[in-house]
C-alpha cells in the first residue's frame, strides 16, 4: 500500500465469542476476544484501505480463539492420610493439575495427552479438616479455571454419652454428638445388646461391655466408645456369729450381707443385730437394681428348768440325811444329769455309797449342800436349800 495509507477496521463478526470493537486509521487493531465455550471459534475482521482520496477494496482477517481448558474435578480428599488428592479432568491434551489450598499451591501432577484421572501425592502441607480445595489446568494454550472448591472434613464419631451402671433387663438409648448415620456395636452382646442404627442397650446379665459408634466416609473410619456395666439386683443374706439355739440369757449376733441399706424384721436398720429372744427373723435390702428380702433365720432360746431340793435339812449325828433332787418348774428339755455340791465342792461317791450325780444324795457330814440340774438342751439350774 502507498505511504499515508489508512485502515477502517469493522467489528469483529462470528459466534461463539464475545469482546472485539471496530477501530480506524492503524494498520492494526488490539482488543480482548473472549472463548467461553470449549470449541474452537473464528472472529472475522472486515478491513478497508483509504489511500489520498481512493478507497481501496477492502479484505478480511480471521482470528482463531482457543477456548480456555475446562475445570479440572476433585474427586477424594484422603484426610485419612492426609496427603492425597484425586480427581477427573474433561481435557484430552497434556496438562498439568496443580492443588491449592486457598491461595497456595500444595502440590502437581503432569498427565500425558489421553489420561483424564489425576492423583496428587504427597501435597504439602498436609490436608487438615477446614481446608478449601481447588485444582486447575496448566500447561495448555489457555489455562482451566479453578475447578469447584472442595472443603476437607473428616467423619466426626464424636463423644459417646449414656447411663451405666445399668440393671439386668433395663433398656437404655446411648447417643453421639458426632455426625449421624453412623453404626453401633457392642463387645459383648451378651452383657449388652446395642441395636446398630438406633443406639439401644438392652442389659442381659452381669459384667461389662464396650460400645461403638463406629462413623466412615468410605475412605475415613471414625469410633468412639464407651464402657457400661450392667449389675444384678443383689440378694440379702443373714449369716449367725454363733449357734442359733441357746439357753435364756445367751444371745447371737446376725449379720446382714448382700447390700448396703437393711431392714430387719425388728425394724433395726443397721448391718447387725443382737438377738436374746426366740423367733424367725429376716433382712430386706435395697440397691441400685431394686430390693430382696432374705430367708428366714430362726432363734431358739431354751428356758433352763427351776430347781430344788426336798429331804430333811436337820439330822442326828449317826444318821445320814437323804436329801432328793426336783424341779419346780420345768424347762424346754428333759432333765438328764445332776451334779451335787457340799460347800461348793462337787461330790462323787463315798464310802457311804452316796452318788454325787443322782437325783438323791445321802448326807453324812454337815454343810451347804447345793445341786445342778442339767436338761437335754444343756441348760441348767442351782437348787439351793
């Protein structure tokens, strides 16, 4: 073209784009021509010369926009590990993906033309719950947009609560402040049976458990637990500290076992009692898992026989006194021994063939003659004069 010559530019024409405006007297034009599709899409210049005052005829310029690449897709964030991130790319061609973490890249992977998965690992620094991840395209003639961001949270099992102790055959709910949808499990379904989606603890007998919410993402697996102890209602007991059966004015010591809170029979509330008389007695006691009542202990107290001694209580010297043994009021067994005493001393057989343990005695000395009468309980009496 001659020296002086000028350009009537016309605005860009075609589809598929945006940006472009007609522009005059240069020789060249700038301007922002925008792709937003993913296909190719050619603006068409329209250019007219003026040379002095001849207007040439005008020619064309074709200028070819390459779409921008398409956002990568993240598709597994490991918080397990920590260090890996995974996703899909829609674009054929070579490429590089490089993670963000917000504004900082943690990590990349180059892919030759015709793989579209992507694995990056290790990023660095590691992922932690919270994060906001994105990847994008590079290496290509026109970069991808950030793809959608994808925030990191690992499954929270989080803190176990419900009642222990709890009884055979209650029912109770645990529950978790963690994330929903997990499942339940117990160690030891026979102590404890837990229901997997509801929580539910049935208590079947004695001993301890652990139960499980257990939470995952199908990559993370998160539990927490607790520990319930599952207790019988417990049975009262009587044991004697001696023989039940003695002679009026011993006493016996029974003793409660089996709990913590007594009632007798008495209705003395404390863990033993002493006991002088006859009778059936019994202890209730009360726990956590209810109250029970024990089997009867029965006391018998034997009344010991009333002694005395008939015969002549004056004689001649020369002549013995015979001297008898009786009771004047009986007791709970049958009389079945005797023990005579002169002076206090006890007496066996003499020379005068007096017997010191029958029922009569022949005196032949003066003294205090006393006797002991025995009954087939053991119990027994001192008959005096």
């Amino acid at each position: 073209m001659p020296s002086g010559t000028t350009y009537s530019w016309s605005a860009p024409s075609g589809t598929g784009f945006t940006g472009g405006s007609a522009g005059s007297g240069a020789s060249n034009i700038s301007g922002t021509l925008v792709n937003a599709t993913t296909a190719y899409h050619t603006a068409t210049y329209t250019v007219t010369p003026t040379a002095a005052s001849c207007t040439c005829n005008p020619f064309t310029v074709a200028v070819t926009i390459t779409p921008y690449s398409q956002a990568p897709v993240i598709t597994s964030t490991l918080l397990c590990s920590g260090t890996t991130v995974g996703g899909t790319t829609p674009e054929t061609q070579s490429q590089t993906i490089t993670v963000y973490d917000g504004t900082t890249a943690i990590g990349n992977v180059s892919l030759p033309a015709g793989q579209m998965t992507w694995w990056v690992t290790p990023v660095s620094p590691a992922l932690v719950s919270g994060s906001s991840i994105t990847a994008q395209i590079s290496g290509v003639s026109c970069p991808s947009a950030p793809s959608a961001p994808v925030i990191v949270a690992a499954p929270n099992a989080g803190t176990v609560s419900g009642t222990t102790p709890l009884c055979v055959g209650a029912i109770s709910t645990y529950t978790t402040n963690g994330d929903a949808g997990g499942s339940w499990s117990s160690s030891a379904p026979t102590v404890a049976s837990v229901d997997a989606a509801s929580g539910n603890i049935t208590a079947l007998s004695a001993g301890t458990a652990t139960i499980t919410y257990t939470i995952s993402d199908g990559t993370c697996v998160k539990t927490a637990t607790k520990s319930v102890t599952v207790t019988t209602a417990q049975t009262s007991t009587i044991s004697a500290g001696g023989p039940t059966t003695f002679c009026n004015g011993g006493s016996v010591v029974l003793t409660a076992g089996g709990g913590t809170n007594y009632t007798w029979s008495t209705g003395a509330t404390t863990s033993s009692i002493t006991v002088s008389v006859s009778g059936t007695y019994t202890v209730s006691i009360t726990s956590g898992c209810g109250s029970s009542s024990s089997a009867p202990t029965t006391v018998t107290v034997n009344s010991p026989p009333v002694g005395i001694i008939t015969g002549n209580a004056t004689y001649c010297a020369g002549t013995p006194a015979i001297l008898s043994a009786a009771t004047s009021v009986a007791g709970s067994g049958s009389i079945n021994g005797y023990q005579w005493y002169m002076n206090g001393t006890a007496l066996g057989a003499d020379a005068n063939n007096a017997n010191g343990t029958s029922v009569n005695y022949t005196a032949s000395a003066p003294g205090t003659y006393t006797v002991r009468i025995t009954d087939s309980n053991g119990c027994s009496t001192l008959a005096c004069p």
